[in-house]
C-alpha cells in the first residue's frame, strides 16, 4: 500500500491506475459505440458541424440484427463453439497425461523431450500453416470444423502440456505415494489423487486453450473456404469488409459478441483461474 | 506379524552410494528407530522398504517373503509423511477411509474401521472436514489415522512430528509410544531427533553417511557408544572429547594434553596400555563431571527464581537443557541397575540468566554456592577469576586416535565396544580449573588470562579454555555437576523444570 500524504496516494496509485484502465478498457468502449450507433453517424465526415465519435443520442440494434439476418453469424458462432470446445477437450486430455508424465515418470529424456514439445510451440503458425494444409488437402478435410479441431491441438497440446507440467510439479509426491501405499495403482493415484488436486491448473489450462482456439485466425482463414463453415474472427472480417468497404457497424458487433463468450468463461473460472496460476496446494 | 529383515541393502543413485550394504534385522512388534544427521541415507532406506525407491542391490523381506519386486500397495505397509501427505480434496473420513475403499473393504466394514481409528486418536468431531481446516496437530493424526486404519504389518514413519511445534511434538510422542503399544504393530521410524529416538526406540538404529553405524537399544547407544561418531551424536548436551597424549610415570598411566592432566584409573589405563606415546581422545559425558568438594551433607543450593531485569542477569540468557538426578540428595553414580538409574532421570531446562546464589536465607551471596558455581565460571561469569576448583570427572569413553592422518575420524571405534560388563569405568580422576577460564568462548568474553592458583593440583594443570573442550554446552555441564553434588533446585515452577518419565 502506498503510505504518506494524500497526494502520494493520488499520483503514485488513482492516476495511474485511471490512465491504465483508460488505456485498457477503450477499445471495448469502441466496439461498444460503434456497435450501436446509426450508420448516418458512423459515415459523418470529421468537419461536419455535429460530429461526435464518442457518444450517440441514437443508439440502435440495426446492426446486431443485420449480423442475424443478412450474414451467416449465427452458424459462425456455432462453428468457433464447437471447434473452440473439441479441440480444448482433445488438448487437455493429452497434456494432463502428457504433462503428468513428464513430471512424475523418471523416464530417460524426459527433461530433453519436455523442452523439445516447448520449443514446437514456438513455431509460429504462419509457417507451420503451409505444410499443415497440404496434409489437410491430402486427408480430403479442407472446409470441415475437423481440419480445425485437428490442427488447434498442434499449439495447444504443447501449452497445455507445459503448463500442466508445472503444475503437476507443485503438488506434492507424497500425495502420490501415500495413495500408492495406501494400495492405489499409478493410474487410480492419478486418477482419484492427483487430477483432483490439479483441478486449478487444469481449469486455466482450459480456459487458455479454449481463448487461443476461439481466437484463432490463420489456419480458421486458410483451411475454410464456405461461409457456412467459417469461425466468428474469420466470418466476420471475410464477409464484412467487401472490397474496400468496411461495414463498421456490424463489424464491431460481430466483434462485440465474438469476445462475450471468452469473457464469460474467463469470469466463471476466475476463481480457479487465479489459483491456477498461483499454483499451490497446502496439504 | 511384521518381521522385517534386510540384507545387504545398496542403494546408488547415479554415481552416490547412498546406503551403503545395510543388514538388519527387525523384530515383530519391534519399534526401530533410524537416526542420523540429515543426508545419512536413513530415509532412502525407508523409502526402500516402503517400495517408493528401487532397491540397487540386497533384498528385504517382511515375514521371510522378499519385497523387492512387490509393487507398494502389495506390501502391507503404512506410511505417515514428515508433512501429512493428507489429500487436500477429502474430507477426514475420506482421507482415512481411502486406503480401504482401494482395498475393496465393505462400507460398514470401512466404517467401522474409520470411527474406532478416530477414536483412538480423538479425532472424531473432524471426520467431516477438509485438511485444511485442521491444525498441525489435527493433521498429524489423521495422518496416523489413516495408517492405522489399514492394519498393516509394518508402520513407516518419516519425521512425522518435524513439522509439529516443540510443545506438541512431546505431546505426539508420547502418544505415539503408547499407540505402538496399544497396537503392538512393528514400527519403522525415521528421525534427526535425537530424543525422539531414545525415547521411543525399542532399538535405535544410528546412520551416517549410509553406513549403520550401530544398532542398541537406546541406553546401550548411550554408554557403549561403538564409535566416536554415536558418542558425539547420541546425549544432549553431547559428550566433550578431549585429545590427550598416554604416558606412563610411575607405573601409572597419564593422559595429558597442553592444559589438562589425569591420572587414568586402573581399568582405564589397562585397556590404554597398548597406545603409550598416542594419542588418544577421551570422552567425557556432561553429567559425570562433578564438583569434588561437595557432599551431601553440605549440598549447594542453587535458587532459581524470575527476577528479570539486567540487575540480576548474571548469564547468557541463552536456554540450557541438562540432565539431572530428580531430588538433589540422590546420588545417581552408586544407584543399582542401569534401568533404576534412567528411570530417576530428570530432564531440566533452565535459563542460565535466572540464577543467581544466595544463603538458606534467600539472601544473595557466595558461600556454600560459590564452589558449584565456580565450576559454572563460564557461564555464571560472577565467579572471580583466579579461584580454582576440584573437578570429579569419569572417563567414559576412549578412543583410538590414530598417528596416520585419518587422526580424529568419526569413526574411530570405541576401545570399549563390545566389551563386556558395566559400561561405566566409574573411576574418578581429580581435576582443578579455573573458573571463568574453563572452556569460555573467547571471542564474546574477552578477559585478560590470570595465572591460575590451583588447589590440591599443579597450576596450570588445567589452565586454558583451548586446553580441554570439556565443557562444550558449558551451562548444562555445570548444572549436571551441581546437581551430582547434591544440589536442589528450590521453586523450580519458574524454570519449567520438569519430570520425565
């Protein structure tokens, strides 16, 4: 806490915190405006006489309902849920395993093959995307949700299995080995010991897989073609910028409802979230 | 049953010898104590037991089937963790009743198993809750709880009380001693406690550097010490080693060194003959050091009493723990039976700042005191310096020293192990110091060096805090020497004086 006069307080700790939310929360206030104002507004010239690009008197659901009923949307959104939650499911599956593994089993290599599943991760996608498609033309998968589904776990099965490692790392192993002596397999150990000590780790594991994949771009743009198949980022930006026209409005509101989603996850989970990082278990 | 032998147990890890080909063979019903310093490979070795580490070599076999291979579960062991390993996601009931629902046990069966366990350690009100809602103390039975609960053949324990407050790490202690005894269950455990190992051991197992160093039962450990590394390790305040010289004149034998001179008594000397003109350590226990002049007739009286402030702060404030005969007037040395002897112990803990002497009459003085305090110059730093005193000391302990380098080993055996009959050489040899010289740390308490006036000894004879390290934890040495001369503590309540068992 910052301690002395009343003006510390204000300079070192209200201003700056005022200039960080400012700075943090204006995009969103953006998209909020612009996603509500009519386009009579949004279109105005700069150095007309009542210009105002920060508030609306008019505030309207034109867009929103454009998004609904002239644009694909709603199946966008469907797509990048289901993609979204699939590919977090298979990812999830295989780090929790893989990164209990890399933790717990003395395996030879172990450290070397932990740090190699890290270094895949920082491939970047926009290389990584170009061989990627050729094997999804080559499996017949191009414009399906599965040419996503089964290529998001390239980056997320390595996230998800760094971070599970650490975590798995943090939990003590006498819990283990107490469950083993106690007369449980390795598996049931795992199973009825240490997975539901790690529920922490593994809920900010989901909840970061889920936000990559749900904001994915790259393989989304190259690997769906049809409008029907395509995820909320990519739907959005394809069909609403036509040639050099932006259609602001509905635009911001695609992006708007886009985040919601991640938003509310990230608050349903945030509790957990924020052990998860912390990482501890008190026995 | 739960007879646990080992033979020839190696453990490697990578190029680390870290148990070093460890035979032993544990009774059933047996309770086993490992002790050692950190690092000594007592842990690992339970840990091989309990299945959790790979054995390199050797075999252990519990009842005459060998375990090697058996995977933990199939060992019938129970484990109690240094810190709990409670599962943090169960409730108390859960955690106790894990081990049998793995084991396929009946609900009522589990049921009734979980609330008798509870019930004998008193831990019924908490079935219900979590972990993390249980003190220290709370946790450490469920611990127990839970490897009560399974019967198995052989308890685990490792550190279990390191993590538990001073207060009720006594308290466990004694309770666990009686739950051994109430489920005459082998016992396995595993300490750096000293205490604790001899006040539960039925045999105490003493590690270092993954060697056995030598396997007794507590007192045996304590008066046939079988090297000098289980006579310094075993006793707090830990035994004084001083290196003397042997030399013989006038038929008799002498073990000197550059301020200290004794004549050895008989036994001693015939067992030193060989080593004339070697140098030999001497081992010297706190409590057999005592003052030669008092009787008890005449015993010193030493009040010790809460005054506070600096007026009467006569010593370090730090706290001291000795050993002591319960009533001043009993005379521990001529007491039949080792046992007898153990069980009229008393532990005291005091603090050395709140002594101070005084008369029958409660007035502050020197008199009748002033000789056992002397010998406490060194911590009592009111005695005057020049004035000597007469110390009784008994050799226990003597140790080979050898010429060729690898002088004061830790391992040096003891020329008396193995040897039969009373452990106790009982013979005195006369010693004079000085006090307020006698082992006084020279850094903290700079003094000028007086010559020394000696009585009944040639001066010098004793002279020099560097000459004899005899009284290494200085304030419990002179307060075993004060109570070996008779003296009584009077209102004790303030100076937690206590009566153990």
């Amino acid at each position: 806490m910052i301690e002395g006069a009343r003006w510390r307080k204000w300079v070192f700790f209200y201003v700056p915190m005022a200039l960080f939310l400012l700075f943090l929360l204006f995009p969103f206030y953006w998209m909020v405006i612009t996603s509500v104002r009519p386009d009579g507004e949004l279109y105005r010239p700069w150095n007309s006489i009542n210009y105002n690009p920060f508030w609306t008197w008019k505030p309207t659901w034109d867009h929103v309902r454009y998004l609904f009923e002239e644009t694909l949307f709603a199946s966008w959104l469907w797509n990048t849920t289901f993609i979204a939650l699939a590919s977090t499911a298979i990812s999830l599956v295989c780090g929790v395993f893989a990164g209990y593994a890399l933790s717990r089993l003395n395996f030879p290599f172990a450290g070397s093959l932990g740090t190699g599943i890290f270094i895949t991760y920082l491939v970047p996608q926009t290389l990584l995307f170009i061989p990627l498609a050729e094997i999804i033309r080559n499996y017949r998968l191009g414009d399906t949700p599965w040419s996503l589904i089964l290529t998001y776990p390239t980056f997320l099965i390595p996230f998800c299995t760094w971070l599970m490692m650490g975590y798995f790392k943090a939990v003590p192993k006498e819990l283990e080995e107490c469950a083993r002596i106690d007369g449980a397999s390795r598996w049931q150990a795992m199973l009825y010991i240490v997975i539901p000590v790690a529920i922490p780790g593994i809920l900010s594991a989901g909840i970061f897989a889920f936000t990559l994949s749900w904001n994915e771009f790259i393989y989304a743009l190259v690997f769906l073609s049809s409008p029907e198949q395509k995820t909320v980022p990519v739907g959005v930006t394809s069909e609403l910028i036509r040639g050099d026209v932006f259609f602001w409005g509905p635009l911001m509101a695609g992006a708007l409802l886009g985040s919601i989603p991640v938003a509310i996850a990230y608050s349903f989970f945030v509790e957990h979230y924020v052990a998860g990082l912390t990482g501890s278990v008190k026995g | 049953m739960g007879q646990v032998v080992l033979k020839g147990i190696n453990k490697f890890y990578d190029s680390v010898h870290a148990v070093k080909d460890v035979n032993l063979q544990i009774r059933d019903k047996e309770f086993v104590v490992f002790v050692g310093p950190s690092g000594c490979g007592k842990t690992t070795t339970l840990r091989m037991i309990a299945g959790l580490e790979a054995i390199s070599s050797g075999d252990i076999s519990i009842d005459g089937n060998v375990i090697n291979e058996l995977a933990p579960m199939d060992r019938d062991i129970a484990m109690v963790f240094q810190n709990y390993a409670l599962y943090p996601h169960m409730s108390v009931y859960d955690n106790m009743a894990f081990g049998l629902k793995m084991r396929k046990f009946e609900k009522p069966e589990i049921d009734k198993r979980v609330r008798d366990a509870a019930d004998i350690l008193g831990i019924g009100e908490l079935l219900k809750r979590k972990p993390r809602q249980l003190s220290g103390g709370q946790r450490q039975r469920v611990a127990l709880g839970r490897a009560i609960v399974r019967h198995p053949r052989v308890f685990l324990f490792d550190e279990p009380l390191s993590n538990l407050d001073a207060k009720l790490r006594v308290q466990m202690r004694v309770e666990l001693k009686k739950l051994h005894l109430r489920l005459g269950t082998t016992a396995i455990y595993v300490t750096h406690d000293q205490v604790e190992a001899m006040t539960l051991g039925d045999r105490v197992v003493v590690m270092k550097d993954g060697v056995v160093q030598q396997v007794g039962e507590p007192l045996e450990l304590y008066n046939q010490p079988a090297n000098k590394f289980v006579a310094g390790f075993i006793g707090s305040p830990a035994m004084n080693f001083a290196a003397v010289t042997v030399t013989e004149a006038n038929g008799s034998l002498i073990a000197e060194n550059s301020g200290l001179r004794i004549k050895l008594p008989d036994e001693t000397a015939q067992r030193l003959r060989g080593h004339i003109g070697h140098e030999v350590t001497l081992g010297v226990r706190p409590e057999d050091l005592t003052v030669a002049g008092s009787s008890r007739s005449r015993p010193p009286v030493l009040r010790c009493r809460d005054r506070g402030g600096r007026a009467t702060r006569l010593g370090n404030p730090a706290r001291y723990e000795g050993r002591r005969g319960c009533h001043g007037g009993e005379r521990r040395a001529d007491r039949a039976g080792e046992g007898a002897r153990q069980a009229a112990r008393c532990h005291a803990s005091f603090q050395a700042s709140r002594f101070r002497r005084e008369d029958r009459g409660g007035n502050p003085t020197g008199g009748a005191l002033r000789r056992c305090c002397a010998v406490a110059g060194a911590v009592l730093r009111t005695a005057k310096a020049g004035r000597s005193v007469p110390l009784t000391l008994r050799i226990l302990q003597e140790f080979y020293r050898h010429d060729d380098g690898a002088s004061d080993a830790d391992d040096t055996p003891n020329v008396r192990a193995g040897l039969p009959g009373d452990s106790r050489c009982g013979a005195l040899a006369n010693l004079s110091a000085c006090p307020g010289r006698l082992a006084r740390p020279p850094s903290r308490y700079p003094r000028p060096a007086r010559p020394c006036r000696s009585s009944g000894w040639e001066p010098g004879s004793l002279s020099t805090s560097a000459a004899m390290p005899v009284l290494r934890d200085e304030c419990a040495s002179v307060m075993a020497a004060f109570f070996e001369a008779g003296g009584r503590m009077i209102d004790s309540s303030p100076c937690m004086a206590r009566r153990s068992r």
